[in-house]
C-alpha cells in the first residue's frame, strides 16, 4: 500500500452546531501542504459521502438512506429472541426537538428495539431528525450493539481519510466505535472479548474507540480479540478532562469532525477542537496495514448503563459521513425481517426444520447469504437454498479450541449464481446431527437472524 501522500494541517471549517445549538465561528484553515489533492480526493470529489439531509416533523426511520446497512443484537436467552424489548429514552423529542441541556426535561422520545430490523426496516434505534443521523441504545438486556455502515467499501491502497461528525459527549457503560474490516470477516455485533456478548473482532481490523471520552486506535490481525492486536494508542484522559471548556462536553446537539488519516504505516485520529484547531492522536506501525479495502462500521455499544446511574444518556448523533478512494465493493442487499427460530426452553429435535424467503429482482456474480446465527455448533446449523443440497454454517470465527458458540455471531455463505432465482428464495435451515465436542447441557437447535442475499452492484467495480 502506497503512503498517504497527504495530510491537511486543518480542517475546513469548525463544526456547526445542530439542532439550535449557537454556530460556531468558521476558522481559516490557512496554507495546506495537500500534494495538490484536495480534502475530498481527486477533483474535491468522496468516493463515498452520505449527509443525512432530512428534517421530518417527527423522528423517523422512513427517510435513513438504504444504502446504509443496520443491525441490533441483544443478548438474549435462547427461548426469546422474537419479543420486542424494554423501552428506553432517546435524544430528541417527539417533534424532533434537539437535547438542548438549559431545557428540563431534556426534550426526548421513547424507543422500542427488536431483533428485528434491516436496511429496509430500520429498528427503532436508529432514526434521522434535523438533518442528521441518530443511533441509540438504553439499557434493555445487559448488553446491546447497534452497528449501521455504507453498503460500499472504502478502499485505503493509497492511503486514505475516512470523515464524519458526531458528539463527543460521554456516557457511562454507553458508547459508540468505528471498525474498519474486511468484507468478507463483517462481524455486525463483536464486542471485546470480556465483554458479555459472544461474538468478538475478526482476524484483521482497525478499531476507533470512544469509550468513556478516551479515543483509542488500535490495529489488529492474525487472530481474533483478545489476541491479534499489533498496535495501539489512546489519549491519556477522557475528551472532557483535556478540553474543560469544550460545550460539547455537556450539549450533545454539539458535533465534532472525526478525520481518520490512513498511511502505510501510520494511522492520525484527528478531531477538531472548540477552536477550530486539531486534536491529534498517531499510532506508527512497524509494518504496513494488514489489508487495503474494507466496510466501515459505525457502532453503539450499552452494557447495563444503569449500574453507573445512566438513564438517558443513550444516543450519538452522526453526521457528513464520507470516505476517498476509488469506487468500489457496492453491493445491494435484499432482505427479511423473519427470524428463523429453532430454540425452545431445553433441546430440539435433530432433523427439525425452518425457512425463510427472500425475494431478489435479480441475479449477478458473487452472490452472498449474510447472517447472524445463535448457539452455532459445528456441523449442526444445515443450510438449503431453493430445495439444492444441504451444507453446513458457520460463525465467521470460531472460539479458540471450540465448536460451539453461544450467542448470536455473524455467518457468511458464498453462493453459486446459478443457486439463485428472480423473484423469491427459499432458505431452509435444519438442525443436524449434534456434535461430540459440545457440552451435554447445551440445548440442540439454534436461530438466525439479520438475514439477507447480498449482490454486487451494476457498475461496482467489485
């Protein structure tokens, strides 16, 4: 991978406030050594950008762009996965009022979440009011994620800049990550491994963590978490405690611009100050990055916000999301909101079926099943694709000397084009044979959730 030829010493402009918030000044950048490449890329242009310009009367899922994908995972037992849970406050009120800090109550809205949401039917969690793009998660079943990202990868070969706004407010037990991976290893739901949700980061990856008000930047591969990491850096205090004056601090209607820098060997996390400086944190590398191309995923994280007295402080408010690069790695994805339960309050029968069906308006090249399976053993989870032969699913990444996993965990299924059909698709799911390695008190039968035919775009360049 080619070194990133360019670094802007300042940003454009400092961030607007939203919602109501007061302006800030817009600052001078003054002279930038660019290389002749401008912030945006070749002729000012992103590869990717999304602006979330909508202003609805009331906060909706109806105008979020569905060139996003959105996924929610909770932890939950295996006898109740269908439910809709608890409800929880989220910034805005319901006329989209912003979370204006000087109003008591703090104007906000009441959220259900489920299982059950896609790029089509977004859940509850995520919605757009004033011109920007909230996700948001409260304290409903110990541990939650949130995860929404571009349906298009971003392509760093030559170094690269990933941008985009959100409020630097923290939060206790609730926070929010950006993790730049592979396609092919999407995991929607990971988490750190001591972390009470089953699945963990894939193999390679690029992890921005904002939890607590500490940015950390961290770069992986070989092994999934808690191994694999080669590289790190962090602040050596939350945002609030080095930037006391910061308004952002307390009014969440405050954004900030993120700019991540990605060269050969070196990462730069920047993040544009009061005012209208840059706050800078490097991570060096002793060898290049692990790949060059991958999906990008914007995350909200609550693990049981309420033991630290956090009761509404549950939403983070993104905006001018956008990456450089080359157009590349589109893909659309064809969904359903059905969830596939073979779980009961103890065993199910091996041989036990279930379906669910997907309609595509068309067929292409690489066609691939994405999906979230609970309590994957190996060899038991037996997937059909419009009656063909049964083959066997799998968690992207296994637990170390393990053949079983518990919790929800992301799949992947390569399909032949010819295995599918215009119009619907039968996927037929079956419980197989139980294998020796797993534990006798573990129940047989598993779920799926999250699950969608994914084909690359006409004109992707993939």
């Amino acid at each position: 991978m080619a070194s990133l030829r360019w670094l802007p010493a300042l940003l454009a402009s400092i961030l607007i406030g939203c919602d109501g918030a007061p302006a800030e000044p817009a600052v001078d950048p003054g002279p930038v050594d660019d290389g002749g490449v401008p912030p945006g890329g070749p002729n000012g242009r992103w590869a990717f950008e999304a602006t979330f310009d909508a202003d609805p009367a009331a906060p909706s899922q109806a105008v979020l762009p569905r060139v996003f994908d959105y996924s929610v995972t909770h932890r939950t037992h295996p006898r109740d996965h269908a439910p809709v849970f608890s409800s929880y406050p989220a910034d805005h009120g319901t006329d989209c009022a912003g979370p204006s800090p000087e109003l008591s109550p703090v104007p906000q809205h009441v959220v259900t979440t489920s299982h059950r949401t896609s790029g089509r039917r977004p859940d509850e969690s995520f919605f757009i009011c004033r011109d920007h793009l909230m996700s948001s998660m409260g304290d409903v079943e110990g541990y939650s994620v949130t995860a929404f990202w571009p349906r298009q990868e971003f392509d760093f070969a030559d170094g690269g800049v990933l941008e985009f706004e959100v409020n630097p407010t923290a939060a206790a037990r609730s926070w929010w990550e950006v993790v730049i991976l592979p396609r092919e290893q999407l995991t929607v739901a990971a988490a750190r491994s001591w972390l009470p949700i089953d699945e963990t980061y894939p193999r390679d990856r690029i992890l921005m963590d904002f939890n607590g008000g500490v940015r950390r930047l961290e770069v992986g591969t070989g092994a999934i978490d808690p191994d694999g990491w080669i590289a790190g850096a962090s602040d050596w205090g939350p945002w609030a405690t080095r930037h006391p004056d910061d308004p952002a601090n307390t009014d969440r209607r405050i954004r900030r611009t993120m700019r991540l820098h990605l060269g050969e060997r070196q990462l730069i996390w920047a993040i544009e100050t009061a005012s209208g400086g840059l706050d800078s944190l490097t991570l060096d590398l002793s060898e290049q990055l692990p790949f060059e191309r991958g999906l990008v995923l914007f995350k909200t994280h609550a693990y049981t916000p309420r033991k630290d007295g956090n009761v509404d402080r549950y939403t983070f408010h993104w905006d001018d999301i956008r990456f450089t690069g080359p157009v590349v790695g589109r893909y659309d994805a064809f969904e359903t909101e059905e969830l596939v339960v073979l779980q009961a309050n103890g065993s199910r029968a091996i041989g036990e079926s279930a379906s669910a069906t997907i309609a595509v308006p068309r067929t292409g090249p690489d066609p691939v099943i994405f999906g979230q399976l609970h309590n994957a053993m190996r060899g038991q989870v037996l997937l059909s694709v419009n009656g063909g032969p049964e083959r066997p699913v799998a968690p992207l990444a296994w637990e170390e000397e393990s053949c079983h996993s518990p919790g929800w965990s992301s799949f992947r299924v390569r399909l032949q084009p010819s295995e599918l059909s215009t119009g619907d698709n039968e996927l037929r799911f079956t419980i197989g044979p139980r294998p020796d390695c797993v534990a006798d008190w573990v129940w047989d039968g598993f779920s799926v959730k999250g699950l969608e035919i994914q084909l690359s775009a006409v004109g992707s360049g993939f």
